[in-house]
C-alpha cells in the first residue's frame, strides 16, 4: 500500500511497508471531505461508517465507527496534524500527516507508527491500494 503525500516541494510517493519515498508525477484525486458537527476540525476522512478526524485539540484525532454519532480519541502523543487517510479496503488502516512526518495504525487507531521518512511540510495526503 503507499500513500500519495503533497508537500510544499510536490507530490511524493510513499511504500508504507518499505518506507520508501520517490518523486510522484501524480496528483491526488479530489475526494469529498465529510461533514462533521465538531469544533475544530482541520481534516477528516471517510470509508463507510469509519470517520476519522483531526482536530485542533489533544490528542489530535477522533474516531467514529457509527458515522458520526459517537466519537472516541486517538493519537495521545503525536504531535498537531495536517491531513488524514483511509484505506478503502481496510478502514483500520490510515495514516495521519503531522508537518513533516506521517504515521500510520493499522488497528483503528489504537497504537500508530511513524515513518523514519521526512518530508517537506504536508497539506494533504492519500492512501492507494
């Protein structure tokens, strides 16, 4: 799986199981942001009732399994976010863009990893199968 990551110096590509990064000639798709009654979001992604949120508070991210009706936290330790992904074959795969760095769960959001990869700052990221 890699994750198409646009920075102020372009667009990369990213192997999340190598950790490799290479120049990317695309750009990424645009994709409808959902909705959310919460204060402040700064980016939110989607995949069936999965929704997970980055928010402007600590920890950085909420998560809702219902579509929005409940929410729980997640992120406790990583630092302000910029930009968030689901997989669209596994909604508890994603990956959350700080300003240079990403990480990624693979469990729904209970334990995420970094990236040993730096990046220039990121605005937006988006995850490929």
């Amino acid at each position: 799986m890699n994750v198409l990551v646009e920075t102020t110096a372009g667009a990369f590509t990213v192997d999340l199981e190598t950790e490799e990064i290479e120049p990317s000639g695309d750009a990424l798709e645009s994709q409808d942001e959902p909705v959310l009654n919460l204060p402040r979001v700064i980016a939110a992604a989607a995949v069936g009732a999965t929704v997970f949120a980055v928010v402007a508070t600590r920890p950085p991210i909420v998560l809702s399994r219902d579509g929005g009706a409940t929410w729980r936290e997640s992120g406790r330790g990583l630092p302000d976010g910029r930009a968030i992904a689901i997989a669209d074959s596994d909604p508890d795969t994603a990956v959350f863009a700080a300003r240079n760095r990403l990480y990624v769960t693979r469990d729904g959001g209970v334990f995420w990893t970094a990236l040993a990869v730096e990046l220039p700052e990121i605005s937006a990221v988006q995850l490929r199968d």
